[in-house]
C-alpha cells in the first residue's frame, strides 16, 4: 500500500483505521508484517500499536516464527473491546442479539409482538437489551452500535422506514426513536432481504461470490441484491421489491400494499396458510386431528397435509411462481447465484425443485443453463447477521472508540 498524503491528524487517523483493519482481517499478525502490509514504518507501527494496547482494542497472543531473529509478538483484536446489538423486526416479532467483535453472539431473545407502534416495539427491543446485559455482564457503555434490519422501504442514510405494509408504519424515523430507548447507542437501520444477503455474502453460503440474490420469501417478500460485493439500492433505496411485482394481468389476491395481484399476495407465508386454509375443508383437519388455525409452512411439506392434493397443489403453485419471480431477477441483474431464504426458503426439497424447474423454464437458456438457486445453510439468521455485518462496518469506519456516557 501507498502512503497517504495530506495534513497530520488526518494521517494520523487514516494510518490508525489502516492498522486496525489490518489486525481485524488478518490478526494473529506480528508488529513487522503489519508495516508490510499498511507501507509504514516499523516506529509509526509501533506506536499505534501501543496506544491500541493501550486502549485493549488489540491483545498479543504469543509468539510467532522466527525469519531469523527473535520470534515476534503477534496481534490480534480484542472481541470484547466493544460490543455490537443486532435486531431483527418482522410483524409479530423482535430478535435481538448482543455480539463480540469476533462474530460471537452472546445471547438472544426471540419475543413475541401483538403490537405494531414504533415506539412499543422500540421499547420491546429495550427491554431485551437490559435483559441480556444482565445475562452477559456487559457494560452498556461498551455497546457500540446497534444495526436493524425491517421490513419495508427503508432509508438508511435517514435511519427511515419509508413505508412498511407488514408492520403499517409511513415515514417512521426508527433509527432515532429506537437510539433514544438504548441511551443513544447509534443506529444503523437497513432492509431486511439487503441485511440477509450481506448476512449471507459474509458468513452463508455466499461467501466468495461477488453478484448474487437473496430472495426473502417470508411474511412478505423482498429481494437483497448484491453487484460487484455491494449492495444495490437503487436510486432511492428501495431496489428489490419483488414482493409487489404484479404475477396477474388482471385482478388476483388484495395484497397488504392495497393493490392486487402482487407475487406476496400469493406467495407470502400468511397468503399461502390463507389459500390453504380455505381450500381444505373444517372436517378434513379435524379427520387429520390437525388444528387449521395453529397450522405453519412446515407442516404443509410433510404428512399428514402434504398427502392432501389440494395442499401439493398449492405448494407447487407457490413453488412455480416463486421460480417465475427469479427468473426476472436473474434476467435483469445477471447474478451467479440466487439464495432462496425465509420460511419457504426452508422448507423440503421438492419446494425447491420446483422453484428451479420453473426459474429455468421462464429464463432464455443461456441464463438457465448456469442459474445457481440453492437454499441458506446458515445455521444462524442471516438477516440477524447481516444487521451486525452493517454495524461492524460503522464502528471499523470511526476511529475513536471512547466508550459513551450512559443517559440515565
């Protein structure tokens, strides 16, 4: 690397991101091949270093191999010189993790909402907050930053969810209301299907590819699409909203964005139960000892509603014009893969044959003999770490991480 010019401190500050980024990526690292890597020199390096150690950002870990003179001292980052808060929302549904700086998480709580305010759930995830630093010991002031990921048309710059039908929220400055219950821990707030397919480009079966597609196929449906290891937004930031992409020339299913027709008005979980439950008769379930109203995805790929012919057939439905919605996606952004998440994302293997079948089919050949649709592997939520990748990428782009003053 070339050495910056430009005034003293912003030299000074540059090469100390530099160094610390350098541990970060490829710590255990020794002092020497730091200034390697980074174009400094050994004393600049050595006095980063220092105050980093200072400060417990960084921790030596024994000894490295000898080039020839004495075995040097490596580095690695300190997990636990600060801490980051992920959040998930979805309609009826907070998941909030405390992690490390090592990709750990913590603890978790998954809780249940019946309600949809802004400032409830805001006060929901505060309460799971409190509850897993007293779980893990954690000083809330070594909380660094907190990233979101919500349903909807989400503008981060602003910390703005737009318009989210799922949740029912216009213009709603989340990222604010949710800093003011977290005793003003920055927030960093993103689309749900754009944090998972970062979750997924970082730690799932993504990682390495540099264009790919995460199709959410959950209570709504979005795409996360990442071009050249970006994410695309769009001019506005709301490219990838698949979900109200009409699938009809005329009428179909009212959709929760008031229009008709639209893929997540068939597609999405609560249209598919919907279609099932009014498809298959009260005296069929109760003959299955099945209650219709508890009912989930998974139980329909699976004995003994999969046997039903009315629910294969919705299933398969669902499945074709699923494939359908990816070979748009496909055909427009030319990706090498495209990851099929969600609930349906989950589920058996014949959905998913399916959903290939049917994106092949409606793709011209030269995309359908190299269309790559498999589903997330990753054990833990994608979009959960998605939320954390994007706040590990505020906190690695500051250099002073002086821990905040608690308001009381």
């Amino acid at each position: 690397m070339g050495r910056i010019s430009g005034n003293t401190s912003d030299i000074r500050r540059i090469n100390r991101l530099l160094v610390r980024d350098i541990i970060r990526e490829q710590g255990p690292i020794s002092r020497s091949d730091i200034a390697k890597v980074a174009g400094l020199t050994p004393p600049t390096v050595t006095n980063i270093v220092s105050d980093m150690l200072h400060a417990r950002i960084v921790e030596e870990v024994g000894y490295g191999e000898s080039t020839g003179g004495r075995r040097p001292v490596m580095l690695v980052l300190n997990p636990r010189a600060g801490f980051i808060l992920a959040v998930t929302i979805q309609r009826g549904e907070t998941r909030v993790a405390l992690m490390d700086l090592a990709d750990n998480i913590l603890a978790r709580r998954d809780t249940q909402l019946s309600v949809s305010s802004p400032h409830e759930i805001a006060g929901t995830i505060k309460e799971s907050f409190q509850s897993l630093l007293s779980e893990t010991g954690v000083p809330e002031e070594k909380v660094l930053w907190c990233g979101v990921a919500s349903p909807g048309l989400v503008n981060p710059d602003q910390g703005l969810v737009e318009k989210s039908s799922n949740l029912a929220w216009k213009k709603v400055p989340f990222a604010h209301i949710l800093s003011e219950n977290l005793s003003g821990i920055p927030v960093h707030i993103e689309n749900i299907s754009n944090a998972a397919a970062l979750g997924e480009k970082a730690y799932g079966i993504g990682k390495g590819y540099s264009n790919l597609i995460y199709l959410n196929v959950s209570i709504g449906i979005g795409a996360g699409i990442i071009i050249d290891n970006n994410v695309f937004r769009g001019a506005r930031g709301y490219a990838g909203e698949i979900g109200h992409v009409p699938m009809t020339v005329y009428d179909g299913p009212q959709c929760s964005c008031g229009r008709e027709g639209c893929l997540e008005a068939f597609c999405g979980v609560p249209a598919v139960l919907r279609r099932v439950k009014a498809q298959v008769s009260d005296e069929e379930f109760r003959m299955l000892g099945v209650d219709k109203d508890s009912i989930g995805i998974p139980d329909l790929t699976k004995p003994p509603l999969f046997n039903i012919p009315a629910v294969q057939r919705i299933m398969d439905e669902t499945g074709h014009l699923v494939g359908i919605a990816i070979s748009h996606l496909v055909s427009l952004f030319d990706t090498e893969m495209v990851i099929l998440g969600g609930e349906l994302g989950r589920v058996g293997d014949s959905f998913l044959e399916t959903v290939i079948r049917a994106a092949k089919d409606h793709s011209l050949v030269e995309f359908a003999e190299t269309i790559q649709v498999v589903r997330s592997t990753m054990h833990e939520y994608p979009e959960l770490m998605g939320a954390y990748v994007l706040a590990m990428e505020e906190v690695f782009s500051i250099e002073d991480w002086s821990y905040r003053e608690v308001s009381k």
